[in-house]
C-alpha cells in the first residue's frame, strides 16, 4: 500500500472515524464495520478495521490504568533506543510493528530518531 493512496485517502478516513475520536471509536459495533466495508472511500480491510477499533478501546484501557497514555509511555524503558517500548506496544496493539510503532512514537512527540529499524 503506497503512502500516495493512503493521503488521498485521508479526508475520508477522518470523517469515516468521526475525526479519529478514540472514544467515538472504540465503541464503533457491527453497524459501524460494515458501514466501513461498505465505504470506497477507505482501504477497507476488515482486519485493519477491527484493529483500529481494538487499539481504540485498548489506548482507553490503558489511558485509565496510567491516568493518560504519556504515562503509560514514561514507565517504559526507553535506555535501548526505544526497542522495548516498541515491542510492549506491539504486544497490546494490533497491526503495530517496528515500523508503525516508531511512527506512532514520534507523532505522540517522542525523540524516536535514532531508533533501529530492524
């Protein structure tokens, strides 16, 4: 899947996942999967879908165990170049590999930089 489609496609993700509310998200049921299905305007791969809802639900749980998901993040150990926290994540999130997760980390303002990416 090329980045060039995925920005296309980008507006229509957005309103398809209510502006990325992890609340509105989270609590998306059958109704809301097959509207996705249904909509072109999106990749639609219903494991992904399933997993957007699932690490939705999953950054609640997490955000009520730690008070926020920064929290969460700061209990790691990060002293090898973010390798663990990586990998903790990708244990609790679906569809989150190595890659995915360094992205993730630097949009939630990690200074992911130097991490490895094998």
């Amino acid at each position: 899947m090329s980045w060039r489609l995925i920005e296309r496609k980008w507006p229509n993700f957005r309103e398809s996942f209510n502006d990325f509310s992890i609340e509105s998200v989270a609590q998306f049921g059958d109704g809301d999967i097959e509207r996705l299905m249904a909509n072109e305007g999106i990749v639609r791969n219903r494991r992904k879908i399933l997993a957007t809802i699932h690490n939705a639900a999953k950054f609640q749980v997490i955000k009520g165990e730690f008070g926020s998901f920064q929290t969460f993040i700061d209990t790691l150990d990060k002293s090898n170049n973010y390798a663990l926290v990586i990998k903790e994540l990708s244990k609790r999130f679906k569809h989150l590999g190595s890659s995915s997760g360094r992205i993730f980390l630097y949009s939630v303002g990690e200074d992911v930089k130097h991490v490895p990416t094998g």
